[in-house]
C-alpha cells in the first residue's frame, strides 16, 4: 500500500466517495452487462435464430476478450493509475455497448460483445488497484467482499430489473441506455479520484515480474484451488443456470427472471459473508486458503447436486449456487494480502486472466455439450444434456481441491514425523 510517510491521507468518508464508489459504480456496471445476455437469451435466439453452441460463443465473447485485455490493463494500471485507465476502458465499453444495439447479424454482435468486454475488462482490476491504495491491508478481505457484493448487485440488476425494462424498451433500446451510463462512470471516475497517490514504487520488466507472479507460491497454490472453480462461477452463473431453468426445470421466463434475480441477489449477501468470514477465521488462526478450501467443497456438492437432477430442489439450487460460488472471489483478496505491493496489480490481473480463459472456455464448451443433443419442438435442449455437463464441470474441479487437501496433510504431518524421529547423537 502507500508509503504513510510521504502519502496524502483521505478520511474513510472521502475514501468512500471518491475511490470506492466511482470505481465499484464501474465494476457495477460492468457486471451487468457480463450478464445480461441470461435473461436477454430468449430475445436474441428469437431474433436470430441462435442454436446453444451459438449463443454460447455469443455470450462467451465477453469473457475471452476480458482475458485478452487483463495484462495490458495490469500493465497501465501501474504506469498511468487507476483514474486515467478507468477512463478509458469505460468510454471503450460505452462505444461496445452501442455496436451491440445496432448490431444486425450474429458476426456483428459477436464483434460488439467482445469490445464491450474489452472496454469493461479493467473496471474490477482497477478497483482492486484503487482500494488496495488507499486501504490498509487488513481490511482488504472485507473491501473486496464489498466489491464483490456490488458486482452482484450488478448482477441481480441484470435479471428482474432488465426484464421488467422490457416492458417498456425493446433490449437495442436498453443496450443505448447501458451505453450511456457506462461513459458517465468513466466521467464520475475522472472527476472524483484523487489525483495525488504518492510516490511509485520501482518496478522491473514485464516479463521478470510475471515470472516472479507465477513463481510465487502462494499465487500457485491459491490458483490451483480456486481459480478452475471461478471459471465456473463466472461461466455458468452469466449464461447457463437461466437456460438450465428454461430446459430442465421447464420455468417460465418470468419465473426464471425471478429466480436468476434472487440468485444473483444471494451474491451481494454471499460475498460481504465471505469477507467477514475471513477475517473472524484470521483472527482464530484459521488460514484464508483454508476457509476457500471449506468453500469449494460446498460449491461441488451443489454442483453434485445438479447432476442428481431431483426435481423439487431446483428453484434452490439456482440460488445456492450463485450464493455458495461467491465463495470464489476469495482469490483476490489473498493475492492483494500475500504478493509485494510492486507486483499486487499484475499479480491481480494475471488472475483475472486466467480466470476469464477458463470462463470463456468453459461458457462456450458447456453450450456446444449442450449442443450434442436434439432440440425438442419448443427449443428446449433435454435435462441429460445439463446433467452430463454438470458431472463434467464437478470432474474437472475435483483435482485441485483433493490436490490442496493432500498438500495440507501432508504439511500437518511432516512436523509430527520430525519430532518422531530421534535425534542422533
């Protein structure tokens, strides 16, 4: 964080209103419109005809163009600051947002999804950046679970409230007023961040310093854990628990629009739980990995539980599932905690890297699995195929929590057979 000795002090009120709120109003936003495309889906497989792996890759765009920004973000965040780099990514993603309302075919709105994502990649990464600023880092767990729960906010604005806008805007109408908004964040941002952060820290080559990020043990040990498991979270929350509602469940739009709403709105609760969480188990001894370990074990379980496919558990399971998976953004607040100050930024971003590869992957491959099985007459795909892709997504998390769990005992007992041994004399 800043050197207290040369920095300029901000109250927690002005710390508040001038970085926090601008940058999470940003990661608001920007949430939204990562998920929109869930209740939306109807109206764009209408208008265009769209088949699961289509809408898949539509909606998975997003994800792989906020991959591809993640470095060069992390890049400018250090060099310009958060202010100036929020700017303009935001004015880059209010220009996407309009290319996706006047866009005509598949090709056209496949290119506008990607510069939103483009344009929306830096707005978490820069708020991590700008809290982790001016913040203390032992409050960061609770700031990033504040953070997190915005976004779910964000979220949960993405379902019912966009549904009912329907009522009276057709969704290019929307995509102009998501424009809009999305440019004056940018503007709200420029004008209320303090210019001032204090002296730069030192920082050496790109490439030495993302070898030193993924050298660092606890970057890897964090990333195997919980990064395939935030893939999902973000994969499947933003596209696929609303069509599972629609194809398995057989729920009316309405329903689902309810049902993704409280869903999403679970997030807000879920993640200012996990932040204190967190804390309360730090100041019992209990480590941040430990509490994420406890955590993921929860999520497959739900996910297990999709794959059991019981019908009078599905209205909670839509639930559970994004408010157990909020357990996943515990990976940023322990890389902010854990890596020197001089690579907390692109420690960060390369995360989210990896985070929104696997995302984008796993939200394009889970449609074109989906995909594998007949349409009925309605266009519904049948509930074998959600089943099958859950049991695949439980397979491919299983390895790094039974590998976390192995690594602890092994820990655990590597003391006790030191002090079995006896010293030789």
């Amino acid at each position: 964080m800043q050197d207290t000795a040369t920095a300029p002090r901000l109250s927690g009120v002005a710390v508040f209103f001038y970085v926090f709120l601008p940058f999470a109003l940003g990661h608001y936003l920007s949430s939204l419109l990562r998920n929109v495309n869930a209740v939306l889906a109807s109206h764009l497989v209408g208008a265009l005809a769209l088949t699961p792996g289509e809408l898949g890759l539509l909606t998975s765009a997003f994800f792989f163009a906020f991959a591809l920004v993640q470095l060069p973000v992390g890049i400018a965040l250090d060099r310009f600051g958060p202010r100036r780099v929020q700017l303009v990514m935001m004015l880059v993603g209010s220009v996407g947002a309009l290319l996706f309302a006047h866009g005509e075919s598949f090709g056209q709105l496949l290119l506008a999804r990607a510069v939103m994502g483009f344009g929306l990649g830096g707005c978490f990464m820069a708020a991590v950046k700008a809290v982790s600023t001016w913040i203390a880092p032992n409050r960061l767990p609770s700031v990033h679970g504040y953070l997190i729960a915005v976004g779910g906010l964000g979220a949960a604005s993405a379902t019912m409230p966009v549904r009912l806008a329907l009522d009276y805007l057709e969704w290019r109408g929307l995509f102009v007023v998501l424009a809009g908004l999305v440019a004056c964040c940018g503007l709200l941002v420029a004008l209320l961040y303090p210019r001032t952060e204090g002296p730069s820290p030192n920082r050496g080559p790109l490439g030495e310093a993302l070898r030193q990020v993924l050298r660092a043990p606890v970057f890897r040990t964090t990333a195997s854990l919980v990064l395939i498991p935030h893939a999902v979270f973000f994969g499947i929350q933003g596209l696929w628990i609303g069509r599972w509602l629609t194809d398995a469940a057989r729920f009316p739009d309405h329903a689902v629009a309810y049902l993704l709403y409280m869903g999403m709105a679970s997030v807000i609760f879920g993640a200012i739980a996990v932040g204190m969480i967190t804390e309360w188990a730090g100041r019992h001894g209990v480590a941040p990995l430990d509490v994420a370990a406890a955590g993921i074990t929860l999520f497959l379980l739900v996910q297990a539980a999709f794959v059991a496919g019981y019908q009078p558990s599905y209205q909670m399971l839509s639930v559970l599932f994004t408010l157990v998976g909020t357990i996943t953004g515990i990976e940023y607040a322990i890389i902010a905690q854990s890596m020197p100050r001089e690579l907390t930024a692109r420690a960060a971003t390369c995360l989210n890297l990896l985070i929104f590869i696997g995302a984008f992957v796993i939200q394009a491959g889970f449609g074109l699995l989906v995909g594998l099985w007949p349409l009925d007459a309605g266009g519904h795909a049948p509930a074998v195929a959600y089943q099958v892709g859950f049991a695949v997504l439980v397979l491919v998390q299983l390895p790094g929590l039974v590998g976390f769990v192995l690594r602890r005992r092994r820990q655990a007992g590597a003391p006790a057979v030191a002090e079995a041994v006896p010293a030789v004399s």
